[in-house]
C-alpha cells in the first residue's frame, strides 16, 4: 500500500484532485452526472476508469496529480468519452443522460483497455504478415468476402476517428466486435 497505493478506488480522494476544463467546473451537468456514476462503479470498474485516465488501476499513497476533466460541447450521445493518460484526462461527450454516460463510459473503459496491449496486437498481425498468412499488418479480413477491416491501436483510434469526423469523414459506418457503430468513434476497429 505505501508503494503501490490503495486496491479501493476512493472517488472522494479522487473529487478533491480534479480540475475542469469546462463551463460551470464541477456544477457542469455532466460532470456531475460523471461523479455520480463513478460513485455508483463497483472497485473493479473504478479501476478500470483510473487506468483508463491515467494508465494505473490505483491512487497512489501520496496523490498530487489533478485528473482534468473536460466536456467537448461538439459531440453528443453518439461518441465514446477519450483519455489522455500521458496527462491524466479524459474528455467526455455532451451526454444527455446520466444512463447514456455510463453505458459509454462502461463500454470504454472495459473495451479501451489497449494501453497495456497496443504492441502486441500489433506484434500479432506483423508476425502473420511475416508467415505468409496475411500482406498487409493492419488489415484482416472482415466478416464478409469484400469487407476488409483496419485495425487501429487504441492509441490512435480515438484520435484518429475525432480527427476524421472533425474533418466531415466521420459519418461513415464503422464496425466493432461485427456490429455497425454510426459516426466518427471507435475503440477498436474501422
């Protein structure tokens, strides 16, 4: 514990850390929406948000980062919320409802958890590629004959998918765990 710090989340801890970078600071709907359902997480899943945040599962013994938290007005319902680990923070959409953040957020942090894994996924399509098994690393073949799927390593995938709906790309469907996902986010594949 005095070296790797508590295995219980403490979301009050975590509350008193947190800085906003959005109108109205921790009175901005959903960032309250987002201390509620944090709140309501079993440890298991706070510690899946922490590493989604942050790239650690638990709070250190002597906490003195700030979690940033910040609300992009741009994207609504249909967007997934993004983490910057490197900075500790995580930009949530402009949810409409406190059941639709935590699905969103449920969905992330269980299903984004490539951080720990980015290489190796990698690493798997290149060793195939090298076997004779597949051309070209980053593509595998989708679940129909003419349905190649890219595989973006979660780091990118965020990025990349904001970057592609800012620049108007974003409207196409995409595909996660072959099913369709409308709009410009995806935690796994394009």
């Amino acid at each position: 514990r005095l070296a790797c710090g508590s295995p219980t989340v403490d979301i009050a801890l975590l509350r008193e850390h947190a800085e906003y970078g959005t109108d109205g600071g921790e009175r901005n709907a959903v960032v309250e929406m987002l201390w509620r359902v944090l709140e309501g997480l079993d440890n298991d899943d706070r510690g899946r948000f922490l590493a989604f945040a942050w790239g650690r599962r638990r709070i250190p013994p002597q906490m003195e980062e700030q979690l940033t938290i910040t609300v992009d007005e741009s994207l609504g319902d249909m967007h997934l919320p993004r983490s910057h680990t490197c900075f500790f923070a995580v930009d949530l959409p402009c949810y409409s409802s406190e059941e639709i953040l935590r699905d969103k957020l449920l969905y992330a942090i269980r299903h984004c958890s490539a951080i720990d894994s980015d290489s190796a996924a990698v690493g798997a399509l290149y060793d195939a590629a090298e076997d004779g098994e597949g051309s070209d690393p980053d593509v595998v073949e989708g679940p129909g004959e003419d349905e190649p799927v890219v595989v973006i390593p979660f780091a990118e995938a965020c990025g990349a998918a904001t970057s592609a709906a800012e620049e108007g790309e974003g409207d196409e469907q995409m595909r996660v765990d072959g099913r369709d996902v409308e709009g410009g986010h995806t935690p796994w594949l394009r």
